[in-house]
C-alpha cells in the first residue's frame, strides 16, 4: 500500500496539511490536488488557522510534469486539469481559515502558485522561487497570472517566466513571496518553529475577524474605490456583531490588553 499523498493532522485548532511527495520533490499531479480540495471544502469547524507544510528537502517543484507528458493531454482536457487547480486554491485563500504555509527548498511553478494561495508564508534561508514554464515550453496553469502576479506585479512575472531565473529567499522576501525568511545558522527561530508559532497566534485572534481579513481584502481589491469602501463599511458592520467584540475592546479600555509597540 503507497503512502498517502497529504498527510493531514491537528494541534489544538490547528490543522496541519503535509505534502507527502518527497521523492519527486512534492510535484503536484492531479490526485494532489483533489486530496487538497477534499481538505479544505472540509475543514472540521473547530480549526481556526491552517498550516501547511512540505515532507522533505522541498516544498513544491510544481506540476508533474512526468505525469503531464505520459497522459499527452489535448487541450480541453488540461483545461479542465487548471480548473481543478483554481477550484483546489480558490478555497486555499477564500475559505474564510488563515492558511500559513512553510516554505523549504524548491517553491516552484506550480508550488509557487499554491504557496501564492497562503496568506502568510514563512520561508527557510534555502528557499527559491521561480517560474520555469518558459524554458518547458508550457504556461501557468494554477493561478500564477491572478495570485503570483498581484504579488510581485505582472512585469516581474513576465521577466521570472522569460528569463527562467531563479529568486534566492531573501529575493523573494524582497517581491513578498516570503514575509519570513529563517536562517538558523544566524541564530533565527527554525522556519517550521516560527511557522507554528505564527499559526498559533493567529488562532488567538477573533474567528469573524480572522474571517473578514482572509476573505474580504483581496476581493475589495478587484473592486473600483467607491464599492470597496462600501463594502469594508459593510463588513466592519457585520464584524461588530461578533459575540467576543466588546469583551475584547474592554479589555483595551481597562488597560488589559497588550499595547502595540516596537519589539513588543
């Protein structure tokens, strides 16, 4: 019997999803990505935050590209193949749960794109990015063009998919593929440690808050100023109806909650 391609588990209200491809580097085929949607089309209702995480010495080299050549695709079929890849990510950044990816090795392609999915992305010093399909005579497939794009800008795509260049960790800090980089061997908090850390924190927050955040500001973003503006007045509205709001602001009034400060 083969080992299951996700491992899923939980610590508290934290569910952890693991790749479990090590031996080809977590290359994403297409029972990968429907055991993706079959987790997060399911999260169970007491998680409040997900981190997700890569066996071995990479997070993700991308599509199977074994699997891509041996099943020779013809283009109807592959569309429905990248459909399945947005439908699987879609749910990723849109679920409502905030997802913390922990990033090692290769986050490539196709695992640049899931990784584009998190919304907070805590990278290993030996972390590298990049968009290959240029050189393999392919195209973005998994949502690079909408996520990577809004995140680097459409032209530093252009340039990583033309050039085939790769992005060292903290380049890629640089553009915001990481908001975190580790390097141990400078003293720093070991990449999967601060992960977990960070995961456990978010957990802390408000659920409705947590909600709000993950899923309303990329989607204000596609919107003209006049109906984002209305619509964050909406969802602060529905916000303020959450059961915990006003025990958390008196906490602040009567001095009991922490103060926002530099290296606090």
């Amino acid at each position: 019997m083969s080992d299951p391609i996700l491992l899923t588990s939980e610590q508290g209200n934290i569910g952890i999803v693991t790749l479990n491809m090590a031996h080809k580097r977590n290359a994403l085929n297409e029972d990968a990505i429907a055991a993706i949607d079959a987790y997060f089309s399911a999260v169970p209702s007491h998680i409040r935050t997900i981190l997700l995480t890569a066996k071995g010495d990479h997070f993700c080299a991308g599509l199977d590209l074994k699997e891509h050549h041996d099943k020779a695709r013809s283009g109807v079929e592959f569309m429905r193949v990248c459909q399945g890849w947005h439908r699987a990510f879609d749910k990723i950044q849109h679920g409502g749960i905030p997802v913390i990816a922990c990033l090692q090795g290769a986050v490539v392609g196709g695992g640049l794109e899931l990784a584009s999915a998190a919304h907070v992305r805590v990278a290993d010093s030996r972390t590298f990015f990049a968009l290959p399909e240029g050189t393999r005579g392919i195209f973005t497939g998994g949502g690079a063009t909408v996520r990577t794009a809004r995140i680097i800008s459409a032209p530093r795509m252009v340039e990583m998919m033309l050039t085939g260049r790769v992005l060292d960790a903290q380049e890629g800090r640089e553009l915001g593929l990481a908001h975190y980089v580790c390097d141990t061997a400078k003293g720093d908090t070991p990449a999967p440690e601060l992960a977990l850390t960070l995961a456990k924190k978010i957990a802390g927050n408000a659920p409705l808050s947590n909600y709000a955040i993950v899923s309303a500001i990329s989607r204000i973003a596609d919107m003209s100023a006049t109906d984002g503006l209305f619509t964050e007045g909406l969802v602060m509205a529905m916000i303020q109806q959450g059961d915990d709001v006003q025990e958390r602001l008196g906490e602040f009034v009567n001095k009991k909650a922490h103060k926002v400060q530099l290296n606090a």
